[in-house]
C-alpha cells in the first residue's frame, strides 16, 4: 500500500513539473495548425455518426472556434492584478500535462454552445477572427486570465495549453466521425 502511494505521488509530481514546463512555453502559435486544421474540416460540416457523437461536425467547428473566441475575449479583459495563483487541481493537472480530456464527462458552458443552425459563413468568420486572436494573445500579460467551470483560474500559458488540449480533442472526434 505504501509503496502504490508512493508511486501515486511521484507521478504526480513529474506531472506538476511536466506542466510547469509545458506551461512556461504560452507560445500561442501552437495554435495555428490547429484552427487551419478546422478550416479544411468545413468542407464536412454536415457529416454525422451517431455511434461517435450525437451532433455533426459543424457543431464541433463552432464550438473549438467560439471556445478559442470567447477565452481570448476573456483573457484581453481581465485584469491581471486580480490574477491569484490557482490552488492544486489535479483534473487540470491531468488534463493539461497528458494532453487528454475524456469524452463524454463535461457539458460544455452555453458561452460556447454552437446555436442551432450553423452557417458555413459564420464558421468561415470564427476561423479568421481566431487566427487573428492568435497575433492579440502574443500581447497579454502573463497574468491574464479565465475561469474554467472544471479546471479553475488559468493564467495565459495555462489558456493557451487548455485551448490546444480542447481543440485536440475535438478534431480527433471530427476524425473519428469522417473515419480518418
């Protein structure tokens, strides 16, 4: 027992510096392949499988698209002075360090729920205004900030590294359902 909680601790730890490490790169052109990886899925915007999903590609689009919108929106109003560094959360740890969000296990928030009808268009728009947020996140301070409903106070690099993981996530769902 003692040695399964010793072991339980040390992972942990190599989780912690694992993250702090990653956490110290906040480049947010890590970003970039990703939202151009969006872009050439539009083209499949109406595909479904409901074995992988209950709602089509489109949504999925819009929701990494406004996930990225509405965070970078976030991070450019807070105020860094009220920025105070977040307490242990082993979910975030997990999450950020592994580079994995379960499926299935979170509602996402209605901010970036995808309306009912998704016009290309508007996904279009979303992709080129998350491009150019890519360029503003470059200019805030590391201090910037957002509450995650699971994850808790993110900083800017913590952001950054939270919109990489979530759109991973989700393109490999939209993989998944085109069967790529």
């Amino acid at each position: 027992m003692k040695k399964r909680l010793l072991i339980i601790i040390l992972l942990t730890f190599i989780a912690v510096l694992f993250l702090r490490c990653k956490m110290s790169q906040s480049n947010p052109e890590v970003l970039l392949p990703l939202i151009n990886e969006i872009d050439t899925k539009v083209q499949f915007r109406d595909s479904i499988d409901s074995s992988i999903s209950t709602v089509d590609v489109a949504w999925h689009l819009d929701h990494m698209l406004k996930t990225i919108n509405k965070i970078t929106d976030t991070l450019e109003i807070s105020n860094p002075d009220d920025y105070s560094k977040s307490y242990f959360n082993f979910s975030r740890i997990l999450s950020l360090s592994s580079g994995h969000i379960p499926r299935g296990r979170a509602q996402s928030p209605s901010v970036v729920r995808p309306p009912d009808s998704i016009l290309t268009e508007s996904l279009i728009l979303q992709i080129n205004m998350a491009k150019a947020n890519v360029e503003k996140l470059k200019l805030f301070d590391k201090k910037s900030h957002f509450n995650h409903p699971y994850f808790g106070q993110l900083n800017k690099a913590q952001a950054i590294r939270f919109m990489e993981v979530h759109t991973m996530h989700h393109l490999k769902i939209v993989s998944d359902i085109l069967e790529e």
